[in-house]
C-alpha cells in the first residue's frame, strides 16, 4: 500500500513537470487531468464526474483571442457545468 504523501509528492512532481494539471473545485477539492492538449471539462454538478471533450474550434478561439487581446496565451481552462447523461435519468 501507498502512503498518501508518496501520492501528493507524486502527483506534484508530474504538475511541476507538466504531465498533469491540477483542478481546483468549491466543491470535492483538486482533481487532477492528464490531458493536457486544448480541452473543455464537462463537470456534472450532481455526480462530480469530470468528462473530456476535444473540440477543435477551441483551437480556433485561442487564436482569435490571442489576436484580439495581443496575449500570447499561455494556458487554458475551460468547463462546462451541468448534468451527465446517467444524473438526468
């Protein structure tokens, strides 16, 4: 068995070295995402689940932005709260 500071020390490790990333939430603490490309985060606001969804205009948007704003973004978080198709039934 694991101790849950050999957990933490991990998973600093892998934020600090980008591999994760680390979401904080009012509500059920951190959590923490391995996927690291252009994202958004579909959080069910019943169950806490936390759902990937690859969209490819984010890609578009962070351009535009980038343009619009003259940032050269550097990061991204994006989420969607509602609620799973299991929590609707």
């Amino acid at each position: 068995m694991m101790s849950p500071a050999t957990v933490y020390k991990t998973l600093d490790l892998l934020k600090k070295i980008n591999t994760v990333r680390e979401l904080g939430f009012a509500k059920g603490g951190a959590r923490f995402d391995p996927n690291m490309n252009l994202h958004i985060n579909l959080v069910c606001l019943k169950c806490g689940t936390i759902e990937d969804l690859n969209e490819r205009l984010l890609k578009d948007l962070k351009e535009r932005v980038a343009t619009a704003s003259n940032y050269r973004i550097t990061g991204h978080r994006i989420e969607f709260y509602g609620h799973c198709s299991r929590c609707q039934r």
